[in-house]
C-alpha cells in the first residue's frame, strides 16, 4: 500500500516515515504544500495523510484539490489543531478520518489499515477470489489453502493488482506503486516483467487461475471473471 505523508515538521516526518515503512507501507513524503501538489499529480496513492498547517498553503485547500481531481485515495488529517471546525470542515471536504496531534502512532496504523480495508476489501481483513486468499497485514498469499511465498515487490504487485481488479492499470502506475528509485528500471518497465513473471509462475505452481491479463502496449488486468 502506498502512502503520501503531508507534514511540514521535519523531525516529524522523518519519524513517521520511519515507522510507516516499518509497518510495511510504501511511503513518499511532502513537506510544504506545492511538494503535495506535485506529488499527488505524479502519483497514485492509497490514502494520504494531511497537516492542515502547511507553508505555502493549507492542507484543506490539498483535500479540495483531491476532490476536484476525483482522487481515490483515503483522506486523514493529522494536525495540531483540533478545534470542532477544523475537524468538521476538514471531514465535509472529503477527509475520511482525523487524528489530533500528539497522537500514538500505533493508532495512526491502526486507523490507516481500517481505512483501507473499508476503501479496498469492503472491511474485512483478508480478500478472497476464489481459490486465492490475501492478508494485506500479514503480508500472506494461500492458493487452495497453501501458502505462496512471495517477494516484498511482489506482494506489493499482486495487491495492487487485485486492490484494482477489472480495471486496467498502466505500466506507468505499477512503477510509481511499487516504488522503484533507479530512474532506468523506471522508464523501461523491465522490473515489472521480471516481477510479473515470477509472480504468475509462484500462484501458477500452486494451482492458481492466472488472472493477469496483459492489455498490450497499456498495461495489465486482474480480471476475476475468468
């Protein structure tokens, strides 16, 4: 799951970053508001985490900009502000959640995983299709009951997959989900054939439906109605 951190502490952020990435996040950061603008326009999150009080701008004119650009991504404000009008406004923009500082970060994981349970797996803590089960927080893959050992990467590629099934997804927004930092490998999407094959053949060897669908010169599927 990849998350965009919106904090203009420095101090802050570097430990939240830290800890998020810890718990198993894909985490970019932003610490003023046109980095957020940038950010979110180059990249597809899963939710994003808002400090109203930003330089150069304000972390609930960031939720109106989401909104108008039809964003997916979960909301949660984190600020020190925790006046009831923030609070309200903030959740009448679109927010889906709002945690004052200071706050434990374990509930701020606590409340990211439910928000993207609610958003992606209709609440539950697991997502089954079919003859294949995922644990998002386990970070666990059963095909008929066995478990299939995965990488980080492909983990992270197969739950992006499946979070989007039935949709088309470009080779483009795999590459920004899955995070990759060589500039190369970036642009001419070898890495994500090299972790799309070995994804298909680890599900395959235990009896899997292979689900993925290559849309030639666009990117991929995970079509459940095969």
């Amino acid at each position: 799951m990849k998350i965009l951190l919106v904090e203009d502490e420095l101090q802050l952020s570097k430990t939240l970053l830290k800890f998020l990435k810890n718990e198993g996040f894909l985490v970019d950061t932003a610490l003023d508001f046109p980095q957020a603008l940038f950010k979110i326009a180059d990249n597809v999150y899963d939710c994003i985490l808002i400090d109203i009080t930003l330089p150069k701008g304000n972390g609930l004119e960031l939720i109106k900009q989401l909104k108008a650009d039809h964003s997916k991504s979960g909301i949660i404000i984190i600020s020190a502000k925790n006046s009831d009008d923030d609070k309200i406004l903030g959740l009448d923009l679109g927010a889906d959640d709002y945690l004052s500082k200071p706050f434990n970060f374990s509930e701020l994981n606590a409340r990211i995983r439910a928000l993207l349970r609610r958003r992606n797996f209709d609440g539950e803590n697991i997502l089954q299709i079919n003859e294949l089960i995922i644990k998002p927080n386990e970070h666990c893959v059963f095909v008929n009951g066995e478990e299939v050992v995965l990488t980080k990467k492909e983990f992270d590629l197969l739950l992006f997959l499946v979070t989007n099934k039935n949709r088309v997804v470009s080779k483009l927004s795999i590459a920004e989900h899955l995070s990759i930092d060589d500039e190369d490998q970036f642009f001419n999407h070898d890495f994500i054939y090299v972790h799309l094959r070995n994804l298909r053949k680890k599900l395959s060897d235990k009896g899997c439906i292979d689900y993925i669908q290559t849309i030639y010169g666009i990117g991929y599927k995970f079509n459940t109605s095969l």
